[in-house]
C-alpha cells in the first residue's frame, strides 16, 4: 500500500468510530463520563490525524509503465553498431 492508501484507511476508520461512538450515544445516552470521554478522545484523533497529514509531503505520481513487445528487433536497426566488448567488425583493438 502506498502512503496515501494508508492515511486514506486512517480517515476510513477514524469516521467509522465518530458513527459507532453516534450509535453508543443514542442507545446508551451520552451523560455519562464515559462516553464524554471517548468522544474526546475522539476528537483528539482527528485532530493529531489532520496534523500528520499536513506534514506529508504530496505522494510523486508513478512512472508510466512501458510495454515492451516480444517480438524480436529489426536487426537493421543494428547494422552500425559496435560488438560490446568487441569493438567494430572494421577496426582493430589498440
């Protein structure tokens, strides 16, 4: 995953909790301390959440991919072109 996909995920889930910490406080009542808490822990969250993603630096884009195809070369594409290691056909090594 890249970076991006995890901070994406962390902001998934971080809202998922603000929905489940809703539902608590519909079924449980949100006076006690409890659950006061949790959604100050909560907000605590989101907030060190938005200072981290701020010190990101923006992701670089990916290369695009070239496809290489399988078939072979035009071999007069190679008529000029020096042995490597060998030198040319013409010429002597020094």
């Amino acid at each position: 995953m890249s970076l991006n996909d995890d901070l994406t995920a962390v902001q998934r889930c971080l809202g998922e909790l603000d929905r489940a910490l809703g539902r608590l406080e519909r079924q449980l009542g949100s006076d006690g301390p409890e659950l006061r808490r949790m959604r100050s822990d909560a907000g605590h969250l989101r907030d060190s959440f938005s200072l981290l993603r701020e010190t990101q630096p923006p992701e670089r884009p990916r290369p695009a991919m070239v496809t290489i195809p399988d078939t072979p070369y035009d071999a007069s594409l190679w008529r000029d072109a020096d042995e490597e290691g060998i030198g040319s056909r013409d010429r002597r090594a020094p």
